[in-house]
C-alpha cells in the first residue's frame, strides 16, 4: 500500500488552505472522494443519466444495469446472502430509524428492552428513545469500563429475557473503540433479541462480514468511504425484511394501487420509495471498487500504524488528555482529545489556520460526553490517504496551539 500513490487518487488533498498545505484529519465526519469516483458520478450525469426500473428505452436500461450492479457490489463487500437484503438510504441514520420505526414500533411491547450503550451516536440513540415512548418499550445501557471499553460481562448483565434490540455500533466516532458486535450479537440471540449494528465508523476501515457477525441489521453510509454524500445501505437479514412494513410510500416500491389499498414490491424495492439516489448508488459501487483494490486489509493495517504514532506523539504535547483506550490495537484509525485551559473549538481554530482540519464539538454523543465529563472534544481521524506527517503537523500545531493560549492567559 503505497499511500504517496493512493494520495494523489484525491484532488482535494492538492491544495493550500490558508496558505499551507492542507492536512485533512476529519475523515470521521466525511471522507475525501478519489478522482475513480468523481468521474463515474460525472459519466452517469454525462452520459447515462434516467430514471431507473421504469424505462425501457435504451438510458433507462444502463441507468438501471449500473444502479442494480451497485446493489451487487454491495452485497459481496459486505457478505450478503442476497441483494434482496441490500437496502440503499440516505445513510446510516436513515437505515437506522428505518428499523426502529419498522420492525422495532411493529413489535416491541410495554416492558420489553432495547439495550444500547453509552457511546452510542444520536443516530442510534434517538430513534430508540422514540420506539420506547411509543411502545413502552425500557430504554437500557450497557456501562462502559475506564477506558471506555464495553465488558462482555456487562453485556451478559444488560441482556436479559425480555431485551428485544440490541444496537451497538461496530466503531466508536470518539473512542475510536472496536466493540465484539459478533459476540454481543451471539449474547443477544440467546436472549431472543435481534442485533443492529451501527457500521458508518467501521465499514470504510475494515472487512465485514454480515454472515460470519450474524447480525440481523448492519447500517452504514457511502461519505465515509469515498462515495458521494447522500448514499447508505441497510442490511437485513430477509426474513425479517419480509415481514417488515414500509416507512415511506409512493411511487418505486409498490406492486398494485387500488382504490382503497395497495401491494408493495418485492425486496428490496419495497422499501426504496420515489426515484432512488442513483448517480449516489453507482458512485458507493465506484467507491467499493477502489477500497476493495487497495484491500481493506491493508487499509486497517494503515490506520492501526497511525493511531499508534498519533497516540505515543500527542501524548508529548502538555496538557493533553487522550479519551479511550491507550492501546493502538483496541482502537482504529482516530484519537479524541482535549488540552488542558483550551477549549476544543479554539484548538480547532488555531490548527485551521495551519491548514490542519480536525472535527470539534461533542460529535454527536452528548451522552458519552457526559460520561467523559467533558462538554466538548477536539478529534482527529486518518484514513487511507493520511500520512506519519500529516500526524507531525498535527502534533506541531497542538504545541502552538498550547503555546500560544499559555501566553494570551
């Protein structure tokens, strides 16, 4: 894996901001897109461009061969026994709240539990807090150790006979945290409980393999793997697709319009209403290709050697706090931190203007937050195209960025 190479596949990355050269370490929030995928989302607008399913003219056809080929490079990258169980959304979020306003509103009662944790982004949050004030469903967390690590005690604790959803994410966006989703989904099973799992954070950085998991529902968007915003899948096993309502009705996913009533397609049409985001499908299925050419093996590898240098040379910088574990090898490729007396949008500021784009905020996790008794964060994750020196420049502007609050207060 020859990063030099890869980096000159992202034409952003060629470029000065405020007059240095850009250093982008925010591929949590959104990856940058290689020229392979910016080109096929411009053919299919130049050449291509129609309706798909509805046309038998000759566009339509291509249109429909390339969105449909994208639903099969999908399932192959994730292990799928089906395309039929390949939903494409606008994300994660959308295929997240797609099962709890379906499968989870339809069959969760009073008293029954959805067991989450404390980690969890709002997207696998909020949805479940809605499920329970519907349903009277209990809202349930599994603790967190120390280091922000989940136990497989404690999830034995948490799950009980009457857990009905189990929904963790795969990856923490702030503890960079790789959760055992195939043991807690093993734990969830012999509760009666399905497994959701939360792959935005994940998918882009390793293999998955639904099949070997054994999850029930696996979301995941294409802007954090090289495709265009707007894009995402929702996995799920199809015998409970099947049995699953629509969320969204219209044109696309139904079979026969009556009067009174309506029949919807056959998986996984019935769940994609109106005309679909195709040029976003086809430009995920470009984006699949070229992670699948580099290896997602490597990418990992990659992304395992910069969190270790980030987390031994940050922690040389005075009054560094780092969040989660210590040890590269319980982490991928990101590392949240704070500085002491600054606060994290003013870090944020400052390597700005050194051309360093990291993220600041609470990221979506107001509840780990909390838990990390912290009101914000400052994070900086790498990806495929992130360089040892990016990380230097990183580390040098935290330095003045110390430097220079030490010297204002």
């Amino acid at each position: 894996m020859n990063v030099h190479d890869i980096r000159r596949q992202f034409p952003i990355l060629d470029q000065e901001v405020n007059g240095k050269p850009l250093v982008y370490l925010d591929s949590s929030a959104t990856s940058q897109k290689p020229i392979q995928v910016i080109e096929t989302v411009e053919k299919y607008y130049k050449e291509i461009n129609s309706n798909v399913h509805r046309g038998v003219h000759t566009l339509g056809t291509r249109a429909t061969d390339a969105y449909e080929g994208a639903r099969e490079k999908v399932r192959k990258f994730i292990n799928a026994k089906s395309t039929q169980e390949v939903i494409f959304t606008r994300g994660t979020t959308t295929a997240l709240n797609t099962v709890a306003a379906s499968y989870a509103a339809e069959n969760l009662n009073a008293g029954d539990e959805i067991v989450i944790t404390y980690m969890e982004h709002h997207s696998n949050i909020i949805p479940w807090q809605q499920v329970a004030k519907r349903t009277g469903a209990v809202l349930k967390y599994i603790p967190l150790q120390e280091d922000g690590t989940i136990s497989l005690d404690d999830v034995q604790a948490t799950v009980t006979a009457n857990t009905r959803v189990v929904s963790v994410m795969q990856v923490s966006n702030v503890l960079g945290v790789i959760n055992p989703v195939k043991e807690i989904a093993r734990i969830a099973h012999e509760n009666g409980a399905i497994m959701v799992v939360d792959g935005a954070q994940s998918a882009p950085h390793m293999k998955i393999d639904v099949q070997d998991l054994d999850c029930d529902f696996l979301a995941f968007s294409g802007h954090k793997m090289c495709a265009p915003t707007g894009i995402g899948v929702l996995y799920g096993k199809k015998h409970l697709l099947e049995k699953m309502e629509p969320i969204e009705f219209g044109g696309e996913m139904i079979d026969f319009v009556h009067l009174q009533e309506s029949t919807w397609k056959e998986l996984p049409w019935k769940f994609e209403a109106g005309t679909p985001i195709i040029a976003g499908a086809i430009g995920l299925g470009a984006a699949i290709d070229f992670l699948n050419e580099i290896g997602l093996d490597n990418i990992e590898q990659h992304e395992h050697k910069l969190a270790a240098y980030a987390l031994e040379k940050m922690s040389s910088v005075p009054g560094m706090t780092i969040y989660g574990p210590l040890d590269a090898a319980k982490r991928a490729g990101l590392v949240t931190f704070n500085i002491s007396d600054v606060h994290p949008h003013d870090v944020a500021t400052v390597l700005d203007a050194e051309g360093i784009a990291v993220r600041a905020g609470h990221h979506c996790a107001q509840p780990l937050m909390k838990w990390l008794k912290a009101s914000a964060t400052a994070r900086a994750s790498f990806y495929l195209y992130n360089t040892e020196d990016d990380i230097d420049k990183l580390v040098e502007g935290l330095v003045k960025t110390k430097e220079y609050f030490s010297d204002v207060f």
